[in-house]
C-alpha cells in the first residue's frame, strides 16, 4: 500500500515508522518545515525503554509532490483536522481511505464534510507517544487500535487500514459499530488528560493519590451517564477499573494536554470534556467536573493567547 500519515507528531511518527516497517511505502506529511527536514536528513527515531530503533520515512510539505495514495491517516491536533484535509485533497481519490485515529469526538464529521463520507474510516489507538525531540519520539505505551467505518455499513476500508498496522507489529481490531468505543476513549481522556495537565501528574500518580483518584473516577462516571443517554451501552465500573488500570501501567508517561502545558500549545480539551458537555447539554445530564475541567483549561489558554 502507498500511505500518507498527515502530522509528524508523537503518533504520527510511531505510525509511519510501523506501516514502513512492515513493508508498505508511506509518507508523513507536516507544515513544519524543521521537523520535516530533520526526519528526512536522520529518518524517525522511536524510543521504546533502553531500546531505540531509526526507521527512514520520507517527509514533505507539499502533498502535491506525493500523488494518489491508497490511505490517509490523520493525526494533527483537532483544530487543525479542516485545514489538513483541505491541504492533503491531492493525495485523495474515489477509493483512498481517509482514517482519523485522533483524540476527541468529531473529526471524522469534519473529514466527511470534506471527502465522502462512505470513504471516511474512524477509529482510536491506545499507543501512547511522547515527543522527545525533531524526529525523536517515545513509545512508553502499546495498545490496541480499534476502528470501523464512519458510514454505511462496509468495513472494507477499516479492514484494509487494520491489516497494515498489524503488519508493522501493531494490535488493530475492526467493528461495524465503531462510535461506543471512540466515547469509551473520550471517557477516558475526559478524566485524565486534563487531571493531568492542571496538575502536572505523571499517570501512574494520578491513580495512587488517593483524591486524584476519586476525581478521576468521577469525572469518568459524569462521561458515562452522557453516553449511556445517548444510546452508547457503556458499564460505568468497566470504564473506571479500566482507566485506573491505565494509568497504574502507564507509569511515568506523560498526558497528551500535559505535554501541551508544558510546550505552551493550545489543547484539545473542546472535544473532549467540551464534548461530554455539550452532549451532557443536550441530554439534559449534568456534568459539572467535566464543565469545571473545560473552563479551567479554556482560562489557561485565554490567558497565553491561545483560543
């Protein structure tokens, strides 16, 4: 297969060292001049404990330059989903699969505003990455990666895009019914990724301080209710034993909105706790931990200009 992995970034580096690892020719695509030139003069750099292993994967910021491809994988930020799809249209034909393995709950409704629908594949990974450097990223967290279609009722696309990452040593399931499991991730992220970040917790500390602990629980069980209102069949103490068992595995690893407040970038706390209230709104559930969390994370970005 010919793949482009759009952004650069922890994941996208993790993905597109693994598809060209198992022998598919694949591209990453990034507006980042310097992060692009660094990955194609010394390859990507991915760090698994003492291991690290150099994976050459071509970048670019021209897409034009590429051609057609047989799948795009999106993993910019949120915010950037729009753009990105609006840049990365000339790799895109009838039959490419367009995928978003990306935090949060929407992107693959801003991809089918932009590619049809029946093309667009959505899904989530529970690989973890930190960003150590240009082109030097950590894998601290292997996971499976979960994903169906966005419409209709074919899986070919998931099925195609799952058998790639399983050939570069990746966990990847597909399902008809792909949406329980993106709420049951953005559950996830709604009790942690901002637990984190306000405090600057490491993972593993976030489940063995004992009030920490509660917090996540119960913001977890806020995220719950909302999908469960929505028609999601999602057991409230599953989500809360599974998170907690995350975090206790994931140790020392550091939240995707903590690596934000220390970078000073924006985050992406409106699709993920700004979904659980604005779905919580509409059901007519309260969520105030999930409230509170987004307007606490919405001042700290108002305050360094970032909204």
């Amino acid at each position: 297969m010919r793949i482009a992995v759009v952004g650069a970034g922890a994941m996208g580096s993790i993905f597109g060292a693994r598809f060209t690892q198992g022998g598919h020719e694949t591209v990453l695509v990034d507006v980042a001049a310097p992060l692009v030139d660094r990955i194609n003069e010394t390859g990507v750099t991915i760090v698994r404990g003492d291991e690290e292993t150099v994976t050459r994967v071509p970048a670019t910021v021209d897409p034009v330059s590429v051609g057609l491809v047989d799948a795009v994988v999106f993993f910019v930020k949120c915010y950037h989903t729009r753009p990105a799809a609006e840049l990365v249209r000339p790799l895109i034909g009838p039959t490419t699969v367009v995928a978003s393995l990306q935090n949060g709950w929407g992107n693959g409704d801003v991809l089918a505003g932009v590619y049809p629908p029946e093309q667009v594949v959505v899904g989530v990974t529970y690989n973890s990455g930190t960003v150590l450097g240009l082109g030097r990223v950590a894998h601290p967290g292997v996971g499976p990666t979960t994903m169906g279609p966005f419409a209709g009722e074919s899986t070919a696309g998931a099925e195609t895009l799952a058998a790639a990452i399983r050939d570069g040593g990746l966990d990847a399931v597909v399902v008809s019914s792909v949406r329980p499991e993106i709420w049951k991730k953005l559950i996830l992220n709604a009790a942690t990724l901002p637990t984190a970040a306000l405090t600057g917790m490491h993972a593993g500390a976030l489940t063995a301080h004992a009030g920490m602990h509660e917090l996540v629980s119960e913001t977890a069980r806020e995220a719950v209710a909302v999908a469960r209102a929505l028609g999601y069949d999602i057991d409230e103490q599953e989500r809360v034993d599974t998170i907690h068992g995350l975090l206790e595995r994931a140790g020392p690893s550091k939240a995707s909105m903590l690596q934000d407040f220390d970078a000073g970038r924006r985050t992406e706390i409106d699709v993920i706790n700004g979904a659980v209230v604005r779905a919580g709104d509409e059901q007519g559930i309260q969520v105030p931990l999930n409230r509170a969390f987004l307007r606490l994370v919405q001042g700290w970005e108002s305050l360094r200009g970032l909204q």
